[in-house]
C-alpha cells in the first residue's frame, strides 16, 4: 500500500503542478499590463538600471522555455513573454532578470547551483546505467549505488528551490522600484511567480517520492 501510495505521488505531483502554473500563466497572459511594456522592455529596464547592459536578451520558441544562461551572457525569452504585454510576460521575464542580478551579487546559492550541474548531469546518467543494471541481475548492491547517486539531484534540487524564490523576489522588487507594475498588479505578479515556484517544490517532491520508491524495493528484496 506504501508503494502504491509512493507511486500515485510521484505521478501526481508534478502533474497538478504543471496544471497549475499553466493555468496561472495563461490567465495572466490575457492580462494586459496597465504599462503596456512588453517583457522585452521590461528586462532591458531592469538590467540597465543594474548596470548589465552587456547581457543580451533574445526571442527563444516554445512556451515556458525562459531562462537565464550565464555562461553566454544572455537571457531568453518565450516568444509571448519577450513581444507581449502582459502581467505573465512583465513577471517571467523580470524573474530571469533576478537570475543575472544574483550572478552580478555573488549570490552564494547561485554559485553552488552553477557548480553542481555537471556533477549532476554525470551522477543522473551514471545512476540509471547502474540501477538498469541492478534490477537486471537483480543485484541490490548496486540499486543501492543508483539511490547515492541520484541523491545528488536531491541535493541539486534542495539548492535550486530557494534560488528560484530569490530570483522572484528580486523580480517584484525591481518591478516596484522601477515603476513597471501598478499597486493594483502587484498581488497578480506574486499568483504569477508563485506558481513558478510551486512546480519546484513540486519536483523536489516527486524526487524524494522517487527516492523512497527505491529505497522501498532495496528494502523487500532483502526482506
């Protein structure tokens, strides 16, 4: 029943997640911003207010697909965030501003998060190579292995999450400090980034759910 239980939320929650920022997003992407800014303009805004006006921002496909690359010095917009004004496109792409804000601060999460990554992108490949392994010969030992491993994404994941909740609160704050957003918007930019940062805590979820699920079957086989 355990098992199940493990199964069932590992499946669901990332699910009602991910249901739930699209809804949230595409509400507000009806939302015109009483700025008539788009999120191109707002981002420019923000990052020449701080001084990072070497950080390029271009138009990327998909939806949802914004994110902040430090490595080539540029922020990419979905294609409705960076022509759109509305309260989704001023909140995703004020939220990848505070990303270049915390690199420009020496935020000490960011740094630990940016170091992480290969490590982690290694220990995932490495872990499902051995865990396939391990059910195959049926060998617990190294199942065992594959939970080590793959206990750095937790890890990756616990810093993550605090990360993304830094960057939206440095959002609000530019939005408000530079007059981009009305008072009246300002809870609606929060429903915005919260959802965001819901799907995070979400995904850590399903993981330690994952992680258990694991742990569980090392447990009856050697039972």
């Amino acid at each position: 029943m355990t098992y199940l239980l493990v199964v069932l939320g590992i499946m669901i929650l990332p699910l009602l997640a991910q249901l739930y920022i699209n809804f949230t997003y595409k509400k507000y992407l009806k939302s015109d911003s009483n700025r008539n800014i788009s999120g191109f303009e707002v981002a420019r805004k923000i990052l020449d207010s701080n001084g990072l006006n070497d950080i390029h921002i271009v138009s990327t496909p998909g939806m949802l697909t914004d994110h902040y690359d430090p490595s080539r010095n540029v922020i990419r917009l979905s294609t409705d965030i960076f022509d759109k004004n509305t309260i989704s496109s001023v909140s995703v792409a004020a939220h990848e501003c505070g990303h270049a804000l915390q690199k420009k601060d020496g935020y000490l999460l960011m740094k630990i998060r940016t170091f992480l990554v290969p490590i982690v992108n290694f220990s995932n490949k490495i872990a499902y190579i051995i865990l396939f392994i391990g059910f195959l010969l049926e060998y617990a030992g190294l199942i065992e292995i594959a939970i080590i491993l793959m206990s750095t994404g937790i890890l990756f994941q616990l810093v993550t999450l605090p990360v993304e909740i830094n960057a939206s609160r440095r959002a609000k704050k530019e939005l408000i400090r530079l007059n981009l957003i009305t008072e009246d918007e300002q809870d609606k930019v929060k429903n915005v980034l919260t959802a965001a940062a819901l799907t995070y805590v979400a995904g850590l979820l399903a993981s330690l759910l994952e992680l258990l699920r694991l742990i569980l079957i090392v447990s009856n086989r050697r039972d």
